[in-house]
C-alpha cells in the first residue's frame, strides 16, 4: 500500500511538472509571439514646412507664418488580429516667422489676421485596432473621415489635424457594401488642446456601390457634452460615379441633406445640396459645382463643424462658419498635368441663401489656383493662392502658400 502511495505521488508530481513545463511553453510562445508583433511593426515620419501669408483689407496686420509640422509614428505587427498605432505631432515657428494670431491658444490675439498654425506638441493617434477580412474596429484616438470630408474630416491641410477619441467598426459584408458606424467622446480640434471639445457623437454611413455610381446614406448625430442642452443632427443621401462616353470621361454626383439644429431655447433647420457635372478630355478636367447650405428664413446656416472645411468654398476660408444667410457657391474647375506635377484652378461666386431683411445677397467671388510635384515617393513640392474679392460683407483678402513636405 505504501509503494500504491509513493507511486500515486510520483505519478502526480510528475504530471503537475509536466503541465507547468507545457504552460510555461504556451506562455513563452505567446510571449514570443506579442513581443514579435511589438518589434516587427513599421515606423514612419512626415515632416512639412510651409509658409503662409495673409493680405486682408481690415484693422489688423497682415500676416506671415513658416512652420515645420513633425509627425512621427509607429504601428506594431499583427498578433491575431491585433495592432496598435502610436503618433505624436509638433508643430514649431521656423526662424521667428510668427507674424500673425490664433485666436483659441491665445497667440497673438486681435494683433494679426489669423494662421491657424499654434505650436503645439500633442498625441495624434493612439488606437487599438482589430483587423479580419471583413470587420476593422478601432479603440482610442483616431483619424476618422467620410464622404470625402465634407461632414467629418481630418482637416490635414492644417499643421494640427483633427482625431477624434473614438471606438469605431467598419464592416464589409460584401465587396459592394460598407457599412461604418463610430461613437465620439472627444473632438481634438486643430488648435492644440486650447479648443478640444468632449462630445457624444454618432457616426452612421452606409455605401454601396454600383456600375455606375456609389449610392451612401448617412446620419450624423452630432452632441457637444458641457451640460447644455444642444444637437446638431444630420441626415442625408449622395450619389457619385463616373461613365464613359467614348474617349470622355463624365463625372456627376447628387447629394441631399436636412439638418436640425437644437438647443434650449432654439430650433432651427435647414437643408444642403450638392450637384457636380464635368469632363475628362485629354487629361483635362473640367467640373461645374453648386452646392447650397440653405438658411432658416435667415436667422441660422446649415453647418458641417467637423468638416475638413478648407477643402470647400474657396481656399481663403472666408466660410468656415456658414452665415445665416446660407451659403450659395456656384464653381467652375479646371484641373491638368504640366512639368511632371498637377494644377488646379477654381473660380467660386458665392450667394446667399435666403437675404431675408439683412439685405446681405452677393457674398463675393475667389480664384483659387496650386500646383503641386512630387520627387521620387519621399519629396513634395506645391504652390497655392487664394484671393477673394468681397460683396456685401467680409472684406477682401488674399493668401499665399508654399511648402515642402518629406515622409518616409
């Protein structure tokens, strides 16, 4: 009985030793495994120095501003699934050119026309992400942008862009069919942390695409969360494609939206379209645009805040808020190769909405016109000028830029 005992207790130890030692290699496999997803990831830098100016025709100076935006990055490998991405941005005045205001970081304030460029040193992204063949979620800060930034953008033409604190999934279901859905708790906006906004926000956007035309629906249920009550709720439908006719390319897109805007003592709505017609001939584009942000009978403008505004109604962002007017921008396109590099050239008249008895109609015109080249896949190189000449408000201004940008 006594031999029974020891070789029961052998036997024990023996099998308790040998699921230590096979624990002890599974978590070693893992362990290898996750630090190898950690070293085997991919760093990237981007850095773009650019000079800006401003010539406006009011009280305070012109402006002038060279700036060097760094923005360095890691992402690891994949483990199962798995991975992780850290940015962090500095933007910084190059040789004492800092000639001019940023309002929200309180820069200069009310001493130069505005360059919304501050210095700052921030995270850019911080996310966990979880990847397979159909579904892409994300957990953390986040670049997030739809529907060609129109409604939600990165805003990376300016040296600080936009993220948003996020947890957001992408689904595709089928090769036709994207569906995406994110809920915001934070909005990082361009200034630094100087004009960062908490929030509970909703993105839904729905895309399929056709033979001839990808169809999206949205909805944008937008909520700054500073115990007020407010709402910024947005519904809408596009649809935009390209089709041949023989050597000519025909590009067209068609968009609706409605748009409540809420808050205790107010309500207003209002509504947005956006109709585009062109050509490619040659490998000359020419596009006709209208697009309008209507006004409620004149006292509010249909408003996209989280747009990358810069893009739309004219480059000197004279329009960033939309009047209570509403905003009418008709706008003709041309765009072309030359040297190796591309040009674009827009002209906007813009028109208010509803004038209702502000008697505000004409809201001016702009000439927009950049070139931009690329060296090898590391250098680029562009020019951009705005002018705008005023109507019945605003006054007129113009804007140069030139930068150079390096990424590897």
């Amino acid at each position: 009985m006594k031999n029974l005992n020891l070789n029961l207790q052998k036997n024990a130890i023996s099998a308790a030793l040998g699921l230590v030692l096979v624990g002890s290699s599974s978590f070693a496999a893992h362990a290898d495994s996750f630090a190898e997803a950690l070293t085997s990831g991919k760093a990237n830098a981007n850095l773009n120095l650019r000079y800006e100016s401003v010539d406006q025709d009011n009280d305070v100076k012109d402006a002038s501003a060279l700036t060097l935006r760094t923005l360095l990055s890691y992402t690891t490998g994949d483990l199962n699934g798995f991975s992780a991405k850290v940015e962090v941005e500095d933007t910084r005045i190059v040789l004492g050119q800092g000639d001019y205001t940023v309002g929200p970081s309180g820069y200069n304030p009310g001493v130069y026309s505005v360059i919304a460029d501050p210095e700052h040193t921030e995270l850019d992204q911080g996310y966990i992400q979880y990847k397979n063949d159909t579904v892409t979620a994300k957990i953390g800060r986040q670049v997030i942008a739809l529907d060609g930034h129109r409604f939600v953008g990165h805003v990376g033409w300016r040296q600080d862009r936009q993220t948003f604190d996020a947890a957001s999934v992408k689904v595709t279901p089928s090769k036709d069919l994207t569906l995406q859905y994110a809920y915001v708790t934070q909005r990082n906006r361009i200034f630094g942390e100087d004009a960062d906004l908490d929030a509970k926000d909703h993105f839904i956007n729905a895309s399929y695409k056709t033979s001839v035309g990808t169809l999206t629906g949205y909805s944008y249920l937008l909520e700054v969360d500073n115990d007020t009550d407010n709402g910024l709720d947005t519904y809408g439908v596009s649809f935009a494609g390209a089709t041949k006719a023989g050597d000519t390319k025909i590009i067209y897109r068609a968009e609706y939206a409605t748009q409540t805007s809420e808050s205790a003592t107010t309500e207003y709505d209002a509504s947005y379209l956006n109709l585009e017609a062109g050509a490619v001939i040659s490998g000359i584009t020419a596009k006709l645009g209208y697009e309008v942000l209507g006004s409620d009978d004149g006292a509010y403008g249909f408003s996209t805040p989280l747009a990358t505004l810069h893009k739309f109604n004219g480059w000197s962002d004279q329009f960033l808020a939309t009047p209570t007017q509403g905003l009418v921008d008709t706008s003709f396109t041309l765009k072309g190769k030359a040297f190796g590099g591309g040009w674009t050239a827009t002209y906007h008249v813009f028109d208010a909405d509803d004038s209702a008895d502000s008697g505000i109609d004409d809201l001016g015109t702009e000439l927009n016109v950049s070139y931009v080249k690329n060296f090898g896949k590391h250098y680029t190189a562009a020019i951009k000028y705005a002018a705008y000449s005023a109507g019945d408000t605003k006054v007129d201004a113009d804007k140069l830029w030139a930068w150079v940008t390096v990424k590897f």
